[in-house]
C-alpha cells in the first residue's frame, strides 16, 4: 500500500522515488508553504513550541538513524547535544566565530565524541552498548561541569545570537525559519541516508549482525559511521538550541531527555522516519499540554503533582505503546493511509 | 592513614549496597533475559519505604524491614504480571524500554507520594558502636553490612538448598528444557523479579540510613552497573566481588583526587561511569563473566 492502485513504475528511479503522485507533489507543496508562512499566523508562543518541536525532531531523526536503522540503542543522545552545544557555544562566545562557521564544527565535535564513546559497539552489543551510552551522558556532562573556566561551569554561558548579513535572528519568527530549514535538510538527508548503499548496511546490521558481516559489511566501519550520524544530528540539534535560547547550561541537557527521546522513537516507530517525526511531534504536544494542566492540578491536589504527574504520563505512554502498539504511530499511518486508499471497496 | 581507612570503611559498606542491587539486577537477568534499569528505582522506593516505618510509623528496624520485604514482594509480583508478562519474546529494546518506562512511572509515584523532598532517618536506628584501630564506624554502616551478608547468605540457601530456587537456576540455563520438564516458567519470572524487588528494597533501607532518601537515589541503580559489567553478568559471587571493589575504589578516588580537581570534583558521582567504559572496551563480559557465543 505505498502508493495508490494504478500508479506504474516504468523505470528504476520511478520505483524508488518518494514522491510518486501528483498529490504527493502537491500536498508537500502545500506543506512547505504552510511552514513558510507560519510567522504570519501564529503567535510567539506557538513560534516557540514549533521552534522546539523542529530542534526535538532533528535530534530524534539522528537517533533514529543510530537506533532504529543500525541497532546500536543509545540513551546518551543528550549527553551528544551537550558536546555540540558547548562546542558551538564557545566558538562563537569566546572566540568570536560566526555561527554558520561554529555550527559545522559542532556537528563534527559531537561526532567525534559519538566515536569515541560508539567505540565499545566494536566488542559488544544490547545491553551493554546501552551501559556505554548512558556512562557517555554522565562523564560528557561531568567533564562539562570541571571545565568551569572555558564552559562557564554550573553558571552557565551565554551565547549569542546568530546573524545574517549583519541581520541578527533575534525574534522568533526569524529564527524559526533558520531552525525549520534546517529540521527540512535534516529530514531530506535522513529519508536519503536510510536508501543509500550505507543505509542498507544498517538495516542489514540491525536485522543479524552476523550475517551482515558474512555478507561482507564491514561491522567495524559500519557501527561507527552510525554513531557518526546519530551524533552529527544531536550536535546540530544541541547548537540550535543553546543559540535558541542564548544560554547553555547543562541542566539544558538531562539524562531523562536521554531516555525521553528513545520514548519518542518508540512512539513514532522504530525504524522509519515518518515515525521519528510524529513521535518527537506527538510527545513535544504532550509535554506542552502537561506544562498548561500541570499548575492546575497541582493546585488541585499537592504541590509535586504536576512534576509526579509529567513523569507517570511519560512512563505509562512507553508502556502501553510498548504493549499495544510496539510498531508505532508509523503504523497506524500507514495503515490510516490504507484505509483511505482503500474505501469503500477494499479490492 | 586514618583517612584513608575511614575512606576504605565507608567504600566498603557502599560496597556492599552496590552488590545487593547488582545481585537484584543478575538475578533477573538471568532468570527472565530482562535488563532491569527500574532496580535502582526499587532502591529508592526502599529508602522511602524504610522513612514511613521506621520515621512515620516508630517501628523497630527488625519490623520494617519484615514489612517493607512483604510489600516488596507484592510490587515485584504485580510489575511482572503488568509490565513485563506481556513483553515475553519481545526484542531486547523492548524489555529494555519497558523497565526505562517502568522506573519513570516509579519515580513519579514517589514524588506524588513522598514529595520527593530529602528525608533521614539518622539516630533511628539502634546504636551499635564499632571500633577499626583509631575509627569508629558509624551504626548505621555496621547494620548495613549485618543486613546485606545475611541477605546474601540467604540468597545463597535459597539458591542452593531449594526446590523453587534450582527451577531458577535450571531456567537461567534454559528454559524449553525446564518447559518440558513441567515447570511453570512464568512463575519462574514473577518468583524472580520478586526477589530482585526485595533485594532493591533491602538496599534502599541500607542506604537511606546511611546517607538519606531522596529520589535521585535512583541513580545508584545506574552507578550499579559498573559493578555488574565488573563481575560479569552472569555471576553473583563476582558481582559481591566487583561491588566492593567498585565501593572502595570509588570513595579513594573521590577522596584523594576530588581536591585536585577544578569545580570541586564530585569524581564519586561519575567514577563508576569510567569503570563501565574501561570494563567494556578492555574485558566486556567482565572479570567472572562467561563470553557469550551466538549461532545465526
């Protein structure tokens, strides 16, 4: 069911093609449009929501390039935020760098430290990988918090805004179209990496590394290049954020953020980057409702309510989609696709 | 010297806590195939536990811990049959998923519960004083090394010695074989995560006396894993081994290097973490562990 009865495919690039139809063509059109106009009909307070919607969904696509598509389970993603945010943060405070020229370099020192921490998943697997992930979190904030001369410490660094042709992205509007077209790059290359030669071997991996490594993919090149890219798209993500809010403090960067995006890859569905984006979306929503509702119900029932609140609806969500729907939102857009495909006549 | 006894005293006692909750970890994953990331959640779920009796209620020790181990089990009980019971045959990012959305739903239920504020029950508990050399050691420490040996020994018998706990054993090794020897496996698991429970609990109430409750407690579970990829996983003598291993070597570390350190160190906070790196690029299946040998 990917693409409507009727639809042929007379060559290769047709077959392989995302975008098949006329309406696909147009409802993307329309959709970009949509993004594009957005300042003009929201408010500052939904630019903000969107602006860390689309920051969450980078970070996301990353791990779920790592995770979902090459098997290496990470629950340090946020601890890679932090690398590239501090590395972009002092490049451009200390140092006076641009930042289209510190964002780069972000990206690439959160790679290299995914590297450096991927390099236990030469030996070992599953659980194990996992422990290496979560120690990443805790040494790379540690390290973070000793450095207090250059990274500011617990008190923080402010961060400058980025500019453009002396055109500084201060209000909220202008930095949303910066972070949404790069959340749109980031997806472009994401849905690109997974059909390309280094995306079959992922998924290869991700099903028998085994026989993947009889089948000649080379195991060693393969899982770090994986945590590469996972880590480039937390590096990328972490530097929009601190320049976002021009602060980075590692409170920005919480071991429970760590876990919360695997829930959102859960969520969205392993494995598919439809799925990434309606996860990091849906629970960004939700997380935004329990800030609205939370005030309420704490007055209503205790003061700690609505931080207790928070993480049991966050727990409970993992749970009954890892229950009842293991695939994900994915899935249940696909199959809403099908249905409306399909209907009346199911043929 | 006496600080460096006092340091290897209190690493010691930590030592022994860590052990308990890794003990708790290998159980389960042995009998049940499950990573459980909640057991430091059952950590801190003991704290509290230990604070309402001892603190609330003004029970003797000896009756807190009976009724704290009564409601550990029914935790254990019911988050198997809610949580884990439907996962069965699920892939390991699942089961692993499961116990990380099972200790946030814990650690929300004790922040409702108990405010998540920091609670201690110091000079509660009976005095027992003991003298190493020029050291006194703090009651609270000698209860806790008392309570986790007789724990062990106890889990040691009950491992040996019973019917239920050879099952335990015979499905760590396989379990179509205890299958189709009659014995109900998913009785097997629930027994188990039971146990791991009360062992999680019985820790908590160790170390909530010695260094208080609150509910970033929890991360003790995490700083637990060092001392698991130590001993190798599928160990439990090792795991006793590695955790005061782990213990000491921590609060040495932390108390001789912490003031050479710029922003005050806290290296005891991130020193197991260093372990687990070592541990995995050097001798993943650790020092006790077997390596694992997999078949396409």
């Amino acid at each position: 069911m990917e693409v409507p009865s009727g639809t042929f495919s007379q060559s290769y690039a047709q077959d392989m093609a995302i975008f098949r139809t006329r309406t696909h063509w147009i409802l993307l059109l329309a959709f970009l449009a949509f993004l594009f106009t957005c300042p003009l009909y929201f408010g500052d307070r939904i630019l903000t929501i969107m602006t860390i919607i689309c920051i969450t969904v980078i970070s996301v696509l990353g791990l779920n390039i790592l995770t979902g598509y090459c098997n290496q389970i990470s629950i340090g993603h946020a601890g890679f935020m932090a690398v590239g945010a501090y590395t972009s943060g002092i490049l451009t405070a200390h140092f006076g760098w641009s930042f289209w020229a510190a964002l780069p370099c972000a990206a690439l020192m959160a790679g290299m430290v995914g590297i450096l921490f991927g390099l236990p998943s030469l030996r070992v697997k599953g659980f194990y990988l996992i422990m290496a992930t979560i120690a990443a979190q805790f040494i790379i904030i540690w390290f973070i918090l000793q450095f207090r001369n250059i990274t500011g410490g617990g008190d923080g660094l402010a961060v400058p805004k980025p500019e453009i042709f002396g055109f500084v992205l201060k209000s909220k509007g202008s930095y949303f179209y910066l972070v949404m077209i790069i959340a749109c790059l980031a997806t472009f290359a994401a849905k690109n990496i997974v059909r390309t030669r280094v995306g079959r071997a992922f998924i290869a991996i991700r099903d028998n590394e085994l026989a993947a490594e009889v089948m000649g993919v080379n195991l060693w090149a393969y899982n770090l290049l994986a945590f590469f890219i996972g880590c480039v798209y937390a590096g990328v993500a972490g530097s929009l954020l601190v320049h976002y809010v021009a602060f980075a403090s590692v409170d920005q960067f919480p071991f429970m953020n760590s876990v919360w995006y695997l829930g959102m890859l859960i969520v969205g569905g392993m494995g598919s980057t439809v799925g990434a984006i309606l996860g990091a979306v849906s629970l960004k929503l939700l997380d935004e409702l329990v800030t609205v509702i939370g005030p309420i119900i704490s007055a209503a029932v205790a003061p700690q309510a609505a931080a207790s609140l928070s993480l049991i609806i966050r727990g409970l969500i993992i749970i009954i989609f890892l229950i009842f729907e293991p695939r994900g939102l994915a899935h249940r857009w696909q199959m809403a696709k099908a249905y409306y495909r399909l209907w009346p006549f199911s043929h | 010297m006496t600080f460096f006894l006092q340091l290897v005293i209190s690493g010691f006692t930590l030592g022994m806590v860590y052990a308990l909750i890794a003990i708790g970890f290998v159980i389960i994953l042995k009998c049940s195939k499950a990573f459980n990331i909640a057991q430091g959640h059952f950590v801190m779920i003991g704290g509290y536990l230990g604070f309402t009796f001892l603190v609330t209620f003004h029970m003797p020790i000896w009756a807190s811990l009976l009724v704290a181990i009564a409601a550990a089990i029914v935790m254990g009980l019911l988050v198997e049959r809610l949580t884990l019971r439907p996962l069965v045959g699920q892939p390991v990012l699942a089961v692993i998923m499961m116990t990380i959305g099972l200790a946030t739903v814990l650690e929300g239920l004790a922040t409702l519960i108990w405010g998540g504020e920091y609670k201690t029950y110091h000079g509660v508990l009976p005095k027992l004083t003991l003298k190493i050399g020029e050291i006194s050691v703090p009651s609270e420490m000698t209860i806790g090394v008392i309570v986790s040996v007789v724990t062990v020994v106890i889990l040691m018998i009950i491992f040996r010695y019973t019917k239920s706990g050879l099952a335990m054993r015979a499905t760590a090794e396989d379990e179509q074989v205890v299958q189709s020897a009659g014995i109900r496996v998913t009785t097997i698991y629930a027994l188990s995560w039971a146990i791991a429970c009360v062992v999680g609990v019985i820790s908590g109430i160790i170390l909530g006396g010695v260094s208080g409750v609150m509910v970033g407690m929890s991360q003790v579970g995490l700083k637990a894993f060092a001392v698991v990829l130590l001993g190798g996983v599928n160990s439990i003598g090792g795991a006793i081994f590695a955790g005061i291993i782990v213990g000491v070597l921590e609060n040495v570390a932390a108390g001789y290097l912490d003031p050479l350190l710029p922003a005050g160190g806290g290296l005891a906070n991130v020193f197991p973490f260093i372990i687990i790196i070592v541990v995995l690029i050097f001798r993943p299946y650790g020092l006790f562990g077997l390596a694992e040998i997999e078949r396409i």
